[in-house]
C-alpha cells in the first residue's frame, strides 16, 4: 500500500515521502496521523508508549 502525498507538521511542504511522526487518538470520532517531511522528521522526539503516561503504572516486580 502506497500513502499519499502528506503536508509536513513542520514546514508545511507538500512531500511525496511522508514519515509518520504521530498518531493522535480520540475518544470518539476518527483519530489522525501527523507527518513530517524527511528533513524535518529528525527534529521530532520519539513518540512516548501510550502506557507510560499512566501515573499509577506499576514497573516490572513492584508490590501491588
């Protein structure tokens, strides 16, 4: 499956080799994913595990 032309969350240029950087997740209604260009993908951080923005998330061997 080929993607798309896609604007870069960045620069705005329009790049025929888009990079996902993000997927944004809803509560209701469809979701999106932002992309960068691939000069400007480097700048963005590395997306965090979803499950680690849990503030009651146990580590491995912790008590409960």
């Amino acid at each position: 499956m080929s993607v798309t032309a896609r604007m870069c969350a960045r620069c705005a240029t329009i790049t025929e080799r888009p990079v996902l950087i993000a997927a944004v997740h809803q509560g209701s209604g469809p979701g999106a994913d932002i992309y960068a260009c691939a000069d400007c993908a480097p700048a963005f951080p590395p997306a965090p595990d979803v499950l680690d923005l849990f503030s009651g998330r146990r580590g491995e061997g912790e008590a409960r």
